[in-house]
C-alpha cells in the first residue's frame, strides 16, 4: 500500500523524530527526562514513525508535567502544525526531491 502512494503519505507523530517512536512517545519523552518534545510531520515510508521530517514543532517539558499535560500542549501543536503542512504539500509547496524535503518558498 505504501509504495503505491510513495512521498504522498503524510503523518503527524507526538515527538520530535527521530526520537521516541512508537506509542506513548510523550511517556517515553518523560522517561528519558529531556528538556524538550514536540511532533513531527513527516512522508511515510515502510519504517516505523520513520520516513523524512517535513517539519517540527517543540515544547519545553516541565518540571511539573505528567503524561497527559505534555501530551495536551503537544497537541496543541500538531493542531497547528498537521493543517499548515497540508496545506503547503496541496499547493505544491513541499516536496520530495532526491529522497530529500524541499520546502519552496
């Protein structure tokens, strides 16, 4: 299925790839006690959460935080940021050339 539709399959993941793929990516996020997560758009391939980043968007991880309140400004994000890069690949603004991303400007 996938390499029917190559470079036209787009997905959103709940952190900044290439790191903590898979499910329960903000858990994994806490976990490893870094100081930033995020999503990641980016062209699905036959690897898991794998495929070239599009583009990201990062959030600070709080002292404070839990699963669910990074899960939640996460999501925020991906909100934001799923619709921009939609929009940008149906206008022809995104692309894949020679196996990389080029954003046109």
């Amino acid at each position: 299925f996938i390499a029917s539709y190559d470079n036209k399959l787009i997905n959103i993941h709940p952190s900044l790839l290439p790191d903590f793929k898979g499910l329960n990516a903000q858990k994994q996020a806490l976990d490893a006690g870094v100081k930033e997560a995020g999503c990641s758009v980016h062209f699905v391939d036959n690897t898991l959460d794998g495929g070239p980043i599009i583009k990201q968007a990062r959030v600070s991880v709080l002292q404070s935080d839990s699963t669910e309140s990074l899960s939640a400004r996460i999501l925020e994000q991906e909100h934001r940021l799923y619709p921009e890069v939609i929009q940008a690949y149906a206008t022809g603004k995104i692309r894949m050339k020679n196996g990389k991303v080029e954003e046109i400007l």
